[in-house]
C-alpha cells in the first residue's frame, strides 16, 4: 500500500515515480546523503519538499528540486520490537515506576509517522532490562500526555496517586514525565507531598526511547540507582548531566530548570551543583542539608490556579494588568528585572492590587540570584506598596509555590508567612 | 545635627542614646563586626533593626537587640569628591559617551542614603582618569533614570541621538545605561541603527561608581579599549566577564541577557562566547561573522509596543489571553515550552489571534537552544495555526524586534519575513 500522507502535487508525484511512500527508509542524495524515514506531512501545504526523519530523532525538509536520488535502504530498520518478559530476582529492593507519558513513554509510529506518548509503564520498563539487575520494578499508566498539555489538576492526580504508596514496601516513586514542564510537576510535588518517606523521582527524555540515541535508558537506570542507593528522600528531577552518557544528574526538585530546547543536558540545578551525580559505580553527594523541612508527612494536595506570572519588560502595558487583576485573580507572581524592580508605570496597577487583597511576590527575570529589594530606589518603592521578595526562588517556582500556598491557606498573613518559609529547599542559601 | 530618617520607637532611641545618626559611619559588634554607613529607613515601620550600608554596596539589617556594641569610626570615609579637570592629549582617538542614567551614572547622598542616577557623563567620564590615556572623551547627558524606568519611547530617543553622529569624526559612541534593562535597549538599538558605520557599546555597572567595589571603571575602560582597537561595528554591551577585575567581555547586543542579579559578570552570551574578550593588553576576537547583515546605514528609528509577551506556563489561564487579544495587540511572541509548544487549552485564542490578522511567535522559556516545531504534534498543530518558530531567538529579543517590525511594515507576509531575516546577529547558527 502506497502511503502519502499530508503529500500533494509535486511532492507526492515525486514519490510515486521513485516507488518511495510514507514510513520507508531511504537513503536521499541532495548535496550530502541523508539516511532516515519518509515521515508524513503535517505543516503548510508546500508540494516541494519531503520531510524525512534523521537517526537523531529531528526531522528535516529537502526540497525536491535538489534531491539528486532517493532510494530504499535495502537493510530496513528494525520497526517493531518485541519486548521482553522481565523475570523479578528475589531480594532485589522494589521500586515504582508511574507513567504520565511525554518522550520518555512515547514511541514513533512509522506508518502516521507520529511521536505518541504510547508506550506502557510496563513496556517502559521492559524495554530497559538492565533495571531488572537493580530493582524489582512494578509499573503502571496514570496519564498519557505531553507535558506541555500537563495542567495543575494533573499535578494533584499525580500527587494523590503517590500519597496511596506512604506505607508501601517500595524504595522510591519513578515519575516518568514530558520535559516540557517536569520542573512544574516536580515543584509541586515537593510542596503537596512534604515529608513524604521515600524518595519521588521525576524522569524524562529528550528522544523518544525506541531510537538510538534515546537518553531514556540511561535516565531510568540512573533513577532507579539513586532510589536504590542514595539513602535520601526528597523529590528530585534525574536527566543527563551532559551530553555524554556517563553521568546522570539529579537536582532537588525545585530548584531545577530546562534550560535548553534540545541539549540531554538540559536541566540544570539553578546557582549550584546537582545534589546529587550517579555515575557507572557510585554516587556523589553534593548537599547536606535535608530537602524538607519538615520531617512528617502532612500531605496538601490542594491547589489554587487563579495565580498569574508577569513578566515585566519595557513596554509592558499596565492595562494588560488590569486586566488580570480584574479577572478575580489570588495571587501574581511578578518576574521583574535586576534585583527585582518594576517600571513606576506599573506602580498604580500594584496599588490596587494590594489593596484588593492578592498576594504579590516578587522574583527576577535574571532567573539566577537573589532578588534585594531595599538597594535601589525602584525596590523601595515596590516594598512600600506590599510586594513580598521571594529570596532566590526561581520564578517557575514561585509560582506553583503560591498556587499551593493559595490552595491550603486563607489568611493573608499566613499565606506570606508559608512563602517566605522554606517548605522543600526552594530558597536556598 | 542629629539625622533619624525613618526610624522610630526603639530604633530611634537606640541611635540617640549611642550617639550616631543617619549617614555617619560606624563599626557594630553583633556576633561579628560590621563596618558601614548608618542608612535611612524606607521599609516596613518595625523599630527592631538599624539598617546599614557595608563596604560592598549592600545594606543590611541588624536586630538591635543583637547589637553588642556601636560606635562611629574615627576616620569616616571620603564622602565627597572633587573631579579632576581632565586634559584632552593630542591625537587620540575620539569617543563619545552619552549618559542614560543608571548606576554606572549613579552616587550615593550619605545624607538621605539615596543611590540616585545623578552623575553627569562628564563627572562619569573623570571619575575614570584613566579614559584619557586611551581615548579623547566627549560626554553628553541624555537621560537620568534607572533601567528599570526606561521606556521603548527612550529607545527611540537614545537612537536618534545616536544617529546625529553618524558623519562625526568619533571613533565610537558609549552609552552608560542600567543593566536591569540594557539588552532590551541594545536590542533595539541593533535594529533600528543597523549598519550603522561605528560600534555602539553599551556600559553599566552592578554597584555604584563611588564606591571601592564598584566595575563602572573597568567596564568604561574596557569599552573604550573595545571601540579604540577593536576596528569593528555593532551593538555591544560591555560588561566585567567574571568576578575577577581582569577582563571585560563584549557581547552580542542581540544575544545577550542579565543571567544573574548582583554578580558582576551577570552579563552572559546565550549559546555561545562572548564576541570579544577585552583583557589588560589585547582583545580576544571569538565572531568570524559581520555583526549587521546589511552594510549601509539606513536608520529605522520607529516602533510599536502593541506586542505583548506570553510566557506560558500550567494552569495559565486561555482569557488572559484573550484579552491580551481583545486589547488591540498587533503581536504576540509566544514564551513556550521546550521545543517551541504550548498546552492545547490556548488554541482557541491561538486561533482567533491568528484571524485577526495578530503576527505570532514563538521562542523557548529554556532561553538557550532553538525552536523546533516540526518534530512533536503540539509543534506541528501551532504550525497549522499559523505560528511562526523564530529559531534560536531571545524571547526578549523577539519581543523588542517585534515592536520595531511592527513599527517599520505592514504587510503581513513582510512582517514575517522580517522577523525570521537576520538582522543584526539575533538568529545565530
């Protein structure tokens, strides 16, 4: 069956006269040879390209007038894979291994060519066998979302599923997790599963695990080592460190960014080292202190999202926050510049806000340091009017921070008072 | 006579009863010793704390009831200082330096403890004697205000001053502006002077220029060393490249951000070295590339604010955005997630926008790494909504190129090939 998918015109007759179709790998001589698979169409209706996905998992348009030969690979990859039914080994510690999906979970069809978010927890861990030698693995499906489709109310099913396993015999929580908000995800877990016994660990990937260059196992295999090993509890995010695969890097759940769209390394503990690094033997312990404060577990899977983020830059119209300020909103969270200052042009939006009673925390667009509101003027000012200095919170955090603080407490006092209080190492010295 | 500036209750006394007052300098015992400037107070109205001034810029507050001991310092400090006439030498260099205000341009009134914008470009230009062995200054006065107040407006007033020089016989032109906004105005200086035939450098400082601490000097020095041997063009921010006083580094205008809030070396080339690596004898030269892409001067001094700046985020609601829409915004660039997605609960306003005619962009919240939109469906779903990735691309470079697009054109397939052209360095490979 000849597949053409979202191809037309120029480019679909291209591919019927060279007996190519969708989902076959071919080899295409254009200046260089590219060798990858013929992928469907989904962008703009242009008839003079074919989009071909390369082994590194991205996709590419050459343009037909300049594809000298296209051809099938005569050795097709190995499409379908079977996964194998992992024999438990007696005496190994037991983890917990919860899918919400994202690159980590998600395999390509070949044939629509899309990147789906498909693969079982089971499948998951079936398809990394090393983590049979290591842990008892148990799995299961929560969600099957990209993390950008990931919303607040995910977090609390996500929460509330882990609050079931308090009393489990499982060493530590896998949350295979999209990197596109993993860091969101993991904020709030720290702050509605305060004290939680055993370790809960956010894993993703930046490639889909059924190709080559899949950070996917090298991540799960690092988690599971960590669980396993580091005797700690705590929520963390556990990515590659860097762009080789030697190391693993897992970094205190709220105080972690992506910060870079494709890199395997691309989360990065914000002002310091990782706290932790597992490599191939052992494990490297950079912090002392305890990730919670507190050492019971209390759980407050609660949340409000009537939260904004404001980023300020020069132009920013105050009417838009009028806006916001009008649509009933709790708390808003400002990313001002420097050590923390808004333009003066604001100052009047900031004074009504107060005045109706939100919360209004500042962090700083800088995303690394501290904001210190008494130094210049600017900062002064802002104090005046009410706004609260959120020490070195990254932003992102601040914010899912006051979702949560919104969600479990009513008086205004108490609720500045829990966000200036270090609940899950989200201010750090 | 006896300064108490905003003191009151047990603070008040406290100060009366050992004989200092505001703007004197004093050593307190408190655990430690502490050597400071005795500030005014403008924060809350607790009477528990003095509020002092050390040596490195920053105030800090002691609990008098920590307070062992206060006593004022048998040799104040310098507070006044006469500026030296400068004697222009012959056959040097011309240079000129205009002044925006910010601290590079800013002292300290140990009076009201103020740290105010208040330095002249020429009283800047001789607090740095050494500028006249290198160069020839002439100094101008433009504005007097602190980043965090400059508006797109004065963007459009430093550029037309600016372009006044095009035919002049300098060799160069300094701007000393806040670094709490810098790499907003830089960025619109690249593009609405692009071509301009001699390199604009832009210079702040992270603490004040009347202080030991301060890097106004060698940051002045450094860029006037940049301007006088470099034999380049462009817009440069010119700012200490590490905590050390050893070298200054040259960035990009258009691929720079503030990356730290008080560190010296906050200033950072995203994805890439500075430019150029200004040290005590010779200049480092990292770029093979011409700054502008267009070698004639063709000045575009126009802009339109009408763009907001949407960084989503979980649990962002879809009616801010709608009203953003509703506001009459001509363009909206898009902070995503990752790779360049936003969570499907926008694509309803994603959609309107796009029918009224809105230009749409999307850049990364990771701030480092390219958009790619083709590779997940949530990608490819805002591509057929008529989203525009713009590559590597600051958010905050795009937000600033988009105003000044929007300023200059108006038809919209032009709008969009003008945001994706490069124009001055924003899009690097």
């Amino acid at each position: 069956m000849l597949e053409s998918k979202g191809y037309q015109g120029g480019s679909l007759e291209f591919l019927k006269s060279n007996h190519v179709a969708v989902g076959d790998s071919v080899k295409i001589l254009a200046g260089i040879t590219y060798s990858g698979i013929i992928m469907p169409r989904y962008e703009h209706s242009d008839d003079q390209h074919v989009v071909i996905k390369l082994k590194s998992g991205y996709n590419i348009g050459l343009e037909i007038a300049k594809i000298e030969k296209i051809e099938k690979n005569q050795t097709t990859e190995n499409i379908t894979q079977t996964f194998r039914q992992i024999t438990k080994k007696d005496g190994l510690p037991k983890v917990l291994l919860l899918s919400t999906g994202g690159t980590i979970a998600s395999k390509i069809d070949y044939r629509t060519g899309a990147v789906t978010p498909a693969l079982t927890a089971q499948e998951l861990n079936s398809s990394v066998p090393e983590l049979s030698e290591i842990a008892s693995m148990d799995a299961k499906v929560i969600l099957s979302k990209y993390s950008e489709n990931i919303m607040p109310e995910d977090w609390v099913e996500i929460a509330d599923k882990i609050a079931e396993f308090e009393k489990s015999d499982y060493s530590g929580i896998i949350v295979a997790h999209g990197t596109d908000t993993m860091h969101y995800t993991s904020s709030f877990l720290s702050f509605a599963l305060a004290g939680f016994p055993i370790p809960i660990v956010l894993v993703g990937s930046q490639r889909s695990s059924d190709r080559a260059s899949s950070d996917a196992a090298l991540n799960l295999i690092g988690a599971t080592k960590f669980i396993t090993k580091a005797q700690t509890k705590g929520v963390y995010v556990v990515m590659h460190q860097d762009e080789n695969d030697n190391t693993v890097a897992c970094h205190i759940g709220t105080r972690v960014r992506k910060n870079h769209t494709s890199k395997r390394g691309a989360f990065q503990t914000i002002g310091d080292n990782p706290a932790f690094i597992v490599g191939e033997e052992q494990i490297q312990k950079n912090i002392n202190k305890e990730f919670f404060s507190t050492k019971d577990f209390q759980p407050r899977i609660k949340l409000d999202t009537k939260v904004a983020l404001v980023k300020y830059h020069p132009g920013y119209d105050p009417k838009i926050l009028e806006q916001v300020i009008d649509s009933g909103i709790k708390g808003i969270i400002f990313e001002g510049t420097g050590l923390g200052h808004i333009g003066k042009v604001m100052y009047g939006s900031v004074k009504k806000a107060k005045e109706m009673g939100i919360f209004l925390g500042m962090t700083s667009q800088c995303v690394e340091g501290r904001v210190r509101m008494t130094v210049y003027e600017s900062g002064r000012d802002l104090l005046s009017l009410g706004v609260t200095p959120l020490e070195n919170m990254i932003p992102e955090v601040a914010l899912v921070k006051a979702m949560w603080v919104l969600g479990n407490y009513e008086d205004s006092e108490e609720i500045k008072k829990i966000m200036l209080q270090k609940i899950a190492s989200e201010i750090s010295n």
